[in-house]
C-alpha cells in the first residue's frame, strides 16, 4: 500500500504548555513546546535550578540510557529522559521543527500514552513552513540479533511497523500488531496505549530510585495473579500492551532525525532494541538514502520522492 507523505516541513502554529509527573522521579515537571523555523529539527532545552541550560537534538548520537525509557544525553545530572511518548506524537503527526523546554529531568508521564501530546498539538494547529521535508528511505534490509530478540529495518513503499511481544504471561502472551503509520492509524489504534508493568517489580524499581511517580492513574499494573488491577481495565480489549511497545517505536525511531520510508519489524524488542536497530541502519551508508519530494505538491507517494545529496543533511549526528 504507498502511503502519500508530507512534502514539506512544519511547525506548530502556536506555543503550548503541559504540566504533568514524571513518572520514574515522582516529581512535577512542565513543559513547553516552542514553534521552530525550517531546519532546526526537534530541539530539547533542560532549564536547570542554577540558570544554566542543557540542550539535546532529538537524534541517534545524543541517545543516553534505554534501560527503562530513552534518554537523551549522559550525564544523569543533565540528561532529559522519558522523551519516547512525547516523539513519538511529534513523529505521527509530521511534526518536523519543534523546541521542547523542560524545568525537570524528564518529560510529564501524563497518563501513560500519547494522547495528551496528540489532543494539545492538535488544539494549537499545524503549519506548513513550505520548505521541502527530506526523509530516510531504507534501501536494503538491516538486522540486529540480542538473544531470542530481533529487530530489522525493510525496503517499503510506505512507513510501517510490525511488532510482536512474547511475555511469560497468560494475560500478555504472544501478540502482533502491524500496520503503515499515518497520523490517523496513530491517533486510533496507538496513540492511547498506557506504558504497562508488573506489581512485581514495583517494589524493585522503588529501591532502585525508578517509577517513584507510577500509579494506576497513567500505567497498566498487572497484579500477580496475571490480572490488571485498573479499574478501567484496558483502552484496546488485550492487545494495548502490544500497542504501547508500537508507540515506543514510534518514538524511538523519531530520532533518526528525520522521517523513515521503510518497515521496522521487531520480536521481544524494546527502547534498547530500538535505538540499536536505528544506530545499525544509519551507520550503513550502503542501507538507506535521503530523498525528497519532486514537486511543490503538499502530498507525495513514497516511490516518487528522488535522492538528494546525503552530505547536504545528516540530522541523525550529532
């Protein structure tokens, strides 16, 4: 199926501020989103306590820590974590330019989803910049093994994801879900997937100084006799977890730094997985070219975008 794709780039049409929990420090945070002009990609600033600024690029080299959510630098005192629901709404709804400020160590959990960021962009509105957009078109199939999990890129005339989650759990099992990505699947069938965990590993993640803000109020918790323990129960019957880790995808394939034409495909995968996946494909200048749209036309299918010269945009480093 070719998916018709943006040709240019945009901007939010207005500033927007979100006051929420971080979910692993307990503490509030604010955050607000900036309009960018053409180029800039998306910029995050960390205001710290004594004035001074710590600023990331939402791209691969700046990528930190994966272990329970992505970070974005190295510096624990200066990092800004938890950045994948946040990009992945900024990648499902074609946002290119965006500056993202921050007054706490990571971003507002919210309720677990991206719904929040896909509602309050869409309440500010979109702007098209009338620049042309350049994306990443996977040309040659790349992989990455870590035990019995897998993750690989795929030539596509589209974006894609296929993702599938085996868990030793009979509320969770083995699930799939597979589909191209426009901003419409993303808003109906992903966007509103909470981040989900066991009542096991609570009290471990405590000690550890982790999920210090989680709470049913923004995660799926699955009590030990493999039932969820939410009121509500589930968002999409019993596949929202599968649902959730898809969204994490999302948002940690938004840091190539620029749209992918192509399918990610992942078994038992994770941010780790991810963010690995994504490094092996952009260091293999031989997998994937830039391209971009032939015309002045707002929409164009993925085979008619043209290569352009690589050296001219490398958003991915640093």
């Amino acid at each position: 199926m070719a998916i018709a794709l943006l040709g240019f780039q945009t901007t939010i049409a207005a500033p927007l501020t979100l006051t929420g929990i971080g979910v692993h420090s307990g503490r509030e945070v604010s955050i607000t989103f900036q309009p960018a002009e053409a180029g800039t990609g998306v910029l995050f600033l960390r205001q710290h306590d004594d004035g001074s600024t710590s600023e990331y690029r939402a791209v691969s080299a700046h990528v930190g820590n994966t272990d329970l959510c992505t970070v974005l630098g190295t510096n624990p005192a200066r990092s800004i974590a938890t950045i994948e629901h946040v990009m992945a709404a900024i990648y499902a709804l074609g946002l290119d330019n965006l500056i993202v400020e921050v007054d706490g160590a990571e971003m507002p959990i919210m309720d677990g989803s991206s719904e929040v960021f896909i509602d309050a962009i869409e309440q500010v509105g979109i702007t098209n910049l009338g620049v042309k957009r350049r994306y990443i078109r996977v040309i040659k199939p790349v992989r990455i093994e870590s035990g019995a999990s897998w993750s690989e890129f795929l030539p596509y005339d589209g974006t894609r994801f296929e993702v599938e989650i085996d868990f030793d759990s009979q509320l969770i099992g083995r699930q799939k879900w597979e589909g191209d990505l426009t901003a419409e699947t993303f808003k109906n069938e992903l966007s509103r997937a909470r981040t989900f965990g066991f009542m096991r590993d609570v009290e471990r993640l405590w000690a550890a100084g982790f999920a210090l803000g989680s709470s049913l109020e923004n995660s799926v918790v699955i009590s030990d006799d493999d039932t969820v323990i939410n009121v509500e129960g589930l968002r999409y019957e019993k596949d929202e977890f599968v649902r959730h880790k898809t969204l994490d995808a999302v948002g940690d394939l938004a840091l190539a730094g620029a749209q992918f034409i192509g399918c990610y495909r992942s078994y038992r995968g994770g941010h780790k997985m991810n963010a690995n996946a994504l490094k092996a494909l952009l260091s293999d200048p031989t997998a994937y070219e830039v391209v971009e749209a032939p015309s002045r036309s707002h929409q164009v299918r993925a085979r008619e975008f043209v290569p352009v010269q690589v050296s001219e945009f490398a958003p991915w480093s640093a």
